[in-house]
C-alpha cells in the first residue's frame, strides 16, 4: 500500500510535450508551440489547482519554464516547466497531481532543512538557479506568480544570503575534486598554466595555495631527480650553449627561438620541454622541473661561483641555492645570452679557475653585424675543444689564468631560422634527446 503523502507546499516539474499532460486534447495543443502558449499554459495550470480549494482561499504560485539548462556538459535538455504552489492547508500529493494533469512521480514535497521558512526560499530560489551560479540564470522576470506574490522583490530581498550560499557550494564543490586535480598536478597531466587558464580550477588554486605548490614542487622535484638519473646513465648529455654579442643585437630573441624550436623536438618523443627563465634575483625560487633553462640578464655573481658550477654540471652536485629551501636543477638544455665573452664573464668569479666555467659551455654562439651593414647580422657557432695552454687571460684582480679550452667554429649564417634550425637538428638534438625510451615514459 502506498504511504499518503500530504502537504502545503508541492513542487512539480514535467517536459513540455502533449503526451505527458492528462489534459483535453484542445488544451494539449497549446504544447505543440509553447513558446508562443507560454502564458495560456501557466494560466491553465493556475486555474486547475485553483479548483482544489474555495474560491476565498489564497494560494501561492510560482511557474517557470528551463529552456536553456545544460546536460552532459553541451547538450541542451529538453524544455520543461517547474512549478511551486503553496495551499492554505495540506492536501494529498495525489491530488495535486490529478489536478495538474502529471503522474505523482512529477511532484514532490519541499524537503524540509533549514526549516519551513528555509523550505520556502529554496524551492523558490531553484526556480531561476539562484543558488548554484554553475547552471543557466533565468531573470526573475521570467517567472509567473499571477500576483499570489512579488518574485522579484522576493529574489531581491534574499540577494546576498543567494551569493553567500553560491559561493560556499561553490567552494564545496570544487574541494570535491581537489585530490584528483592534485594527483594529476603530481603526475605532470596538470601544470601551472593549465591550472591559471581554467576558471574552476583556478578557483580551487584559490583556496588551496599551498597544497597546489607542493603538488607542483613535487612534480618538479621528481621529473629533475629521474633526469639527473638518465644524466648519469648516460642517456642524454646536458648542453649548455653560450649567446655573446653586443646589447640589442637580438642574443635574447635567438635564445628564445632555438628553446621553442628544442622545445618542439622534445614534444615529438613524447617529453614536455617546458622552459623556465631564470630571473636576475633569486634565480631559481620558481623553478618545477623544467627541461629547457634561459639565463639572460644574468651576472656573475647572481649565483655563488659554487652554484654556477653545480648549474653546469649537475653530475658534480644538482642542488641550487633558492631563497626558501635548495633546490635540484637539472635541465636537458641551458641557453645564456650575455653581452660578453664567457671568459670575460666568468672571469670576473675569483673563487674559481677558470677553466672550469669554459669547459662546461659546449657552444659558443656569436651575435655581430654583418660586415658593412647596419641591419643585417651574422650568426656564427662554435664548439669547445681541449687545447693544454692555449691562451691566458688577465684577471680583475691582476692574476694571470693559463686557458686550456678554446672554441673552434663549426658553421655560420646570415638568416637567423636557417642559423636555428642548424644548430637545433646538429648541436642540440644529438645530445638532449633521449637514446633510450625508458627515458621517455619515465618506467
């Protein structure tokens, strides 16, 4: 036997279409165009529920029609109307849906938590989604009431309880997935930039700073630890090519180019190639892990002359001093634009020989004009070699450094994509790419 369920206030909510109203077959074809029906439907709706009380008893009504709601994250739902009614005394469900014209199935009674006043804002507040800010605004002038009450003034009054609780929801709903979106930031299928691009998960960032920071430094801190694993395997070789030539000849705009197009190699065999540019202060406090490091506007003693040796070659020892805690670099690629020769550079560094910085710059890259112009330059590149006493050099402080490595040219150009995409495909893939796929999928 089924329960009796009696009640003030009914909700009701049924599609739009002839065959699921119980009505005469003239009133059934006001359905056929509701759009154009849309005030005769709600009057008739209006006028059969008035029937269950007398004529000198007030009721309460309040009917919509949702055109416009979203399913499966694209697809428009079928149009359907929903309806509040609020009797003076309580009346069985099943008669209320006799009344209305649809099976029992298509009406319910407000739950009741928060209370009957509760009870009452909420199914009203559903009418135009004014509590969950994820699903289509109706205007509150789209809802009928045939003057049983002032919706308008009703939403208005209860405005920013509406926003209060639609940002709280809000924030439930998105603490929901915060495990998943924070699994997938430590297994690299999220990054940063994905994260600030996209509103909900930007949102969650929000509220959950540090738990996505450490996500994000763990990733980091992994995928650098395994690079510095396959460093040592041999898998790859660390590169490190040195931009020189004079300010505002294009050294930080070269850099830029041959990343992206290194980038793109990487890309092709499965790994991300991010790229990081490391800032004149605090270099390295940002730093997740990425392949590709630009150093430009850099000096000598940005890092400690320790630290610039560990960047170079991370198999002597990766950590980096950061502000707030040390730090593992290792990259596949490290390009440094600077307007002065490396020994130049580093040859201002007392604590160190010289030759230690020389040896770990496998190319030197040569920005200069070309010979009788002022527009057109010229790109050369060479690669360090090994020569016992080659030349010496003067430091700042009058010492003499004897050099036992110089650079001996390889090849040059005068149209900087040809230039980049030669030193790309001959100097930088041979030696970043992986030569084993374990190296790839990180087993």
């Amino acid at each position: 036997m089924n329960k009796r369920i009696r009640n003030r206030r009914f909700l009701f909510e049924q599609q739009l279409k002839p065959d699921f109203w119980d009505w005469a077959v003239s009133d059934k074809k006001l359905l056929e165009n509701w759009e154009e029906n849309k005030e005769k439907i709600f009057r008739l709706i209006f006028d059969r529920i008035r029937e269950l009380v007398e004529e000198e008893e007030f009721i309460e009504v309040a009917f919509i029609v949702h055109d416009k709601d979203i399913s499966y994250g694209s697809k428009l739902v079928e149009p359907h109307i929903h309806g509040y009614i609020d009797f003076p005394r309580r009346l069985d469900l099943s008669k209320v849906a006799l009344a209305l014209g649809v099976e029992k199935e298509r009406v319910e009674t407000p739950k009741s938590k928060g209370g009957r006043h509760l009870t009452r804002i909420n199914a009203l507040a559903y009418l135009i989604h004014a509590k969950d800010k994820d699903k289509y605004q109706y205007p509150a002038s789209d809802v009928e009431t045939f003057d049983t009450f002032d919706y308008e003034a009703f939403v208005n009054q209860n405005r920013e309880d509406f926003e209060k609780y639609a940002a709280t929801k809000k924030r439930e709903k998105s603490d929901e997935s915060l495990d998943l979106t924070l699994s997938k930031i430590q297994l690299g299928e999220l990054t940063y930039n994905d994260v600030m691009e996209d509103d909900s998960l930007a949102f969650l960032f929000g509220n959950n700073q540090q738990k996505f920071r450490e996500g994000f430094n763990f990733y980091g801190e992994r995928q650098t630890f395994l690079r510095l694993k396959s460093l040592e395997r041999k898998e790859y070789q660390m590169t490190v090519i040195y931009i020189q030539g004079d300010s505002d000849i294009g050294k930080s705009e070269l850099a830029k180019h041959i990343a992206l197009q290194a980038q793109a190699k990487l890309n092709e065999v499965g790994l991300r190639g991010d790229i990081y540019s490391a800032s004149s202060s605090n270099p390295f406090d940002n730093y997740l892990g990425e392949d590709i490091l630009l150093l430009d506007d850099l000096r000598e003693d940005t890092m400690r002359a320790s630290d610039w040796l560990k960047l170079l070659d991370p198999l002597n020892s990766a950590r980096m001093s950061a502000r707030y805690q040390n730090k593992l670099v290792v990259p596949r690629l490290i390009i440094m634009p600077v307007y002065m020769s490396p020994k130049l550079f580093f040859g201002r560094i007392k604590a160190e020989d010289l030759n230690q910085f020389l040896r770990r710059i496998n190319f030197l890259v040569d920005v200069s004009l070309k010979h009788g112009s002022e527009v057109e330059r010229l790109y050369n590149i060479s690669e360090v070699v090994k020569r016992k006493g080659i030349d010496f050099y003067e430091k700042k402080d009058g010492t003499i450094a004897v050099l036992n490595f110089r650079y001996e040219d390889l090849f040059c150009a005068h149209d900087r994509d040809v230039f980049i995409e030669k030193i790309v495909e001959e100097c930088i893939c041979p030696r970043i790419l992986p030569k084993e796929v374990k190296d790839v999928t990180n087993d």
